[in-house]
C-alpha cells in the first residue's frame, strides 16, 4: 500500500514500515507503534539515499540479503538515543546520599562496587555515575561500570568522551573544573571526559534480547528509558534478567515514564522509579 507523498525524496509504503518494524522487534524487542511511520523514513533515508536506491522496497530487499552488511547500520539508524548529564538528577542524589553509604559497609571486606548501565547511549549516564561514585567512594577502592547499548555509533561516541559545550549546560562548575577539559582551536567548541572517568567504565556492545555473558553479581542497576519500548511479556522478562545479576536489596533505577507495577518481579517500588530487590 502506498502512502502518496509528493514531498519525499524515495517512495515509502506502509508494507515497507511494516516490514522493517518487524525486524525492529524481532532483533531488539522494541515496540514501534504507528506513529513512528515518518520517524522511520527521516532516519533511514540516509542509508536508502547512500546505497543509491530510489525506494525503500529496494532497502527493505537489500536488508533481506545482505545482513552482514546492513544490518548493524539499520538498527543504529532507528534506535533512539536521548540522554543528557546528571539526568533525573534525584537518581544520583540517592546514589550518593543513600546507596554509597550503605556500600561502602556492606563491601568493606572486599573494597569493590560494580554498577551496569544498561542501554548508556552516548555515554551521559555512565560518565555521571562515575563522577558520583569517584567523588564518594575511598580511592583505594576497586570501581567498575558497565555501560552497554545496542548501538554501535552511540558507543563509539561514548567511548570517546567527546561533547559539545552545550551538553554540559547543566553541569555544575565544580564538576566541570574536576572532570571535563576544555577543547582549544577547532576543537574549542568541544569537551572531553578526563582520563580518571574514562579508566572506570567498559563500554560494550549488548543485545539485551539475547544471552548475556555477566556472570558475577552487580551492586546496583541503571536501565533507564528503555523498558518503554518493550511490550508487558518482555518488560517483566528482562526485569526478572536484572534481578538475577542483584543480591536482595539490590537496587534497579529506571526511567521516569516506566513502572514495574502490575510484573511478576522480586522489585518493590521505594520511590521516584528506584526499585528495590526483596525476594529471591
């Protein structure tokens, strides 16, 4: 079927939204409702227009048959990547002002503290979370954060620790002297992470629909916006795949649009969407 449009570039059909949501979900689980038919022809086009197809039925054939080559492009083009510093900054004031202090007890034996950041985008998260952690854990102590996405692009980016200057906006200027450098020439528009943040976190590649290779326990989890676009049978499943890497009374953060009200999980809501693991 396909959707007049005089003021497109290739032509785009609903058969062809339809085929490639559905590989969407069947690769990363996410839900693409309807409204999202024009979302996918902006961020697509520029792979249909760089191939030198004029439709996207012929996108939608090369996908088919030849994977190995588009298919890490396609699912880099569509995956949305929002995030910001410090964002919902009442997740990192419990971070600090509750959880830490109750670490820094319970792990005194071992002097460690590992933290995932599920679904970390361009590295905002987890770069925040190493601030927190760095400026309240003893240095003496052994620190590492994981921070993994399905998207290869937002990684690389992350792993660089790269920013414009209007990223960090809303950062503070004690953090800002502490932990970023200032870029200089035809970079003075730019920022970078300093070293000591970089050190702490692994970047790496996860499809949080496929297996996992974690095998040891984390001391708490951030998967923020990114159960929203999952249907009820896989929310509750991947919830459940969190609680199996936290020790009871374990922490999840999530996003502030998503709940686990209503899922079969070992989480119990303490406020502002932190959970907390209370059964086995």
């Amino acid at each position: 079927m396909a959707v007049k449009d005089k003021a497109r570039e290739f032509e785009y059909t609903l058969d062809d939204f339809n085929f490639l949501r559905k590989l969407s979900n069947q690769h990363s689980g996410i839900q693409v409702p309807d409204d999202k038919f024009d979302m996918f022809y902006s961020r697509l086009s520029k792979r249909v227009r760089l191939l030198g197809f004029s439709r996207f039925k012929e996108y939608c054939s090369y996908l088919q048959d030849h994977p190995d080559q588009e298919f890490t492009e396609f699912i880099n083009a569509v995956t949305t990547n929002l995030t910001s510093f410090f964002r919902e900054k009442h997740h990192f004031e419990y971070v600090t002002q509750k959880l830490l202090p109750e670490l820094l007890k319970k792990n005194q034996a071992q002097k460690q503290i590992r933290v995932w950041s599920a679904g970390c985008s361009t590295g905002e998260e987890p770069y925040s979370l190493a601030i927190s952690l760095i400026e309240n854990v003893p240095s003496d102590w052994d620190i590492k954060i994981l921070a993994t996405d399905l998207d290869t692009n937002v990684l690389s980016a992350a792993a660089e620790g790269v920013y414009p200057v209007d990223r960090i906006a809303s950062i503070s200027e004690a953090h800002l002297h502490n932990w970023f450098q200032k870029g200089s020439g035809a970079h003075a528009h730019k920022v970078r992470v300093k070293p000591q943040l970089r050190d702490i976190i692994y970047f790496k590649q996860l499809n949080l629909m496929q297996e996992w290779p974690m095998k040891g326990y984390f001391d708490f989890i951030f998967c923020r916006n990114v159960l929203i676009y999952f249907d009820r049978t896989t929310k509750e499943r991947l919830a459940n795949r969190y609680a199996g890497l936290l020790r009871e009374g374990s922490c999840l953060f999530i996003g502030h649009s998503e709940s686990l009200h209503q899922l079969d999980t070992p989480f119990s809501l303490i406020g502002n969407t932190i959970y907390k693991k209370t059964r086995v």
